[in-house]
C-alpha cells in the first residue's frame, strides 16, 4: 500500500485481486468523482430532461478510464515512481504486478470504456476520442514542463465538451458558454493538483521531476489562491451570459467560499494537509455541477 492509501473494501479482496484494484485506484475514488463531475456540468449545458439518461454512461465512463489513465500512467512512471516515497509501493513500481500484466489490463478497462463510448451520440464519441491523445501524452508532461497540472486539467476535464456534444445540437449552450465552463474546470484543476504535488515537492526535486508546486515554491499557496479566483471568476461569468439571471450567479458564491476555504486550510508543508484539501474537492465539483444544473434550469424556463 502507499502511504496516501486508506482502508477500504480493496483489504479484504484476495492479494492478487487487491493489487490490481490499487493499481485502477479503486480504493481511492477522489479521482473518480473528478472525472464525473465535468461530465456532468457538461451534460448540464442542455435541457434538464436531456442528461438524465447520460449520467450512468458518464458514472460508468469515469471508472473505467479513470482506471485506465491510472495503469497507463503506472506502467510509463515505473522508474520515477520507484524514486518517489509515495509511490514506490504502487504495484508495478514495487514489482507485484509486471508490466506484461499491467499492460493486459489496460486493454480491459479500455475495453470497458468503449462500450460506454459506442453508446454515446456519435458527435460525443468523435469528442471524446479526442481526448486519448490527452492521456497518452499526460504522463510525458512532468518530463517535459513544469506545468503538467495545466495538462491534467485539459485531460480530466474533457468530459466537459463530451457532455455538452452529448445533448442536442438545437438545444444545448452555444459553444463560448461551454469554453467558459471548460476554462473555469482546468483552472480548478491546476489549483487541486498543485495541492496534490505538495506531497511529492522533495522527492520530485530529486528525482527531477517537474510540477507547479516546485515551479511556485513559496509561492505555491498564492498561487492555488490565484487559480482557484480564476476558475471562479470565469465559471460565474459562463452562468451569467447564459442565464442573466442572479439567483443562478448566486449559486456559484458557495463554490467561491468552498475555494477559499481549501486555501486558507492548506499547509503547504504538511501532506496530510495536502491530501485532505486534495480530497475536499470530491465536493468543490458537486457545488459546481449543482450550480450549473441551476442555471440549466433558469435557462430553459
């Protein structure tokens, strides 16, 4: 188990069971939800009646290549993983499930995730196979720039774009007012994962390893600050052009103070900090798919 693990119903599977569950993350469902969510607000961007028969393809979709995205980015990191004290213990980092194994399991949950995409509109499945080469080029980032947080934020947002493709063309938001939506979720992301490359600050800078929260360094609390006031800041402005409507632009104010609330919280030094401000955003993206569903149903009243 790594050190950010806690107890869940993955301990009580079989060995072998449990090292693949921790290899998809499954003990772990924070990223799952944050896959979910800008599904959602995605599908929000249409008439009411129009996501509800989209969300369990979406709820199905996320743990299927949220687990995916986890194998694959495990199999590519192994050597830096092994270099890093929260990770060394990942199942393909540690040696407990080769790379052959990893890589036939990645097929599966591919697999997995293209029925859920077969069974999208076909405008949203030309959107979404986009977004494969996202993740094929996310694991490279670290490598390469020290904003890899920005390239997650394209990455596990997609789902924004997927959801508002997935409605009727007549009837869903015009395209800047999903942009802005988009915007406002990869500048939530950019704040979220800084948070979580706190943890790994030291051991990145040894295994030269490149992230915002190295690149920010004393700075990196301001700067989640910043990132979150932008992701505020446009998603209030995408409800506004939409709706006109103040009771909808009240309805991202608790969102604004949840932010808030994760930055004054966090401990830049402390990665129990870090990993609890990470995790409370499992709820910053229920606030946010909440307020755009009112919005969706400001607009189409």
């Amino acid at each position: 188990m790594t050190p950010d693990a806690v107890a869940s119903w993955v301990d009580h599977l079989p060995p072998r069971a449990a090292a693949y569950a921790r290899l998809a993350r499954f003990d772990r469902p924070a990223g799952i939800w944050l896959l979910f969510w800008p599904c959602l607000v995605g599908a929000f961007l249409a008439p009411v009646e129009g996501w509800w028969p989209l969300w369990p393809l979406f709820a199905l979709g996320a743990v299927a290549m949220r687990a995916a995205g986890c194998v694959y980015n495990d199999i590519v990191d192994r050597e830096l993983d092994r270099q890093v004290a929260r990770t060394a213990a990942r199942p393909v980092a540690s040696g407990v499930i080769a790379v052959r194994s990893a890589w036939f399991f990645l097929v599966g949950l591919s697999l997995a995730g293209l029925i859920v995409l077969v069974m999208l509109p076909v405008q949203a499945q030309i959107v979404a196979l986009v977004s494969l080469l996202l993740v094929a080029a996310y694991p490279f980032m670290k490598r390469i720039t020290w904003w890899p947080q920005a390239w997650l934020g394209l990455t596990f947002n997609w789902g924004v774009p997927v959801g508002w493709a997935s409605a009727d063309p007549a009837n869903r938001a015009e395209l800047p007012i999903m942009l802005l939506a988009y915007a406002a979720c990869i500048a939530w992301t950019l704040g979220y994962d800084s948070i979580y490359a706190a943890q790994d600050v030291e051991d990145d800078a040894l295994a030269g390893v490149k992230s915002s929260a190295r690149k920010l360094g004393p700075r990196l609390k301001q700067g989640i600050g910043w990132f979150y006031m932008m992701a505020f800041v446009l998603l209030a402005a995408a409800v506004w052009i939409w709706t006109r409507s103040l009771p909808a632009l009240v309805a991202v104010l608790p969102i604004g103070l949840h932010l808030a609330w994760q930055v004054r919280q966090f401990d830049p030094a402390s990665t129990a900090s870090a990993l609890a401000c990470f995790r409370a955003n499992q709820t910053t993206g229920a606030l946010i798919a909440l307020a755009v569903l009112l919005a969706a149903i400001i607009a189409g009243a």
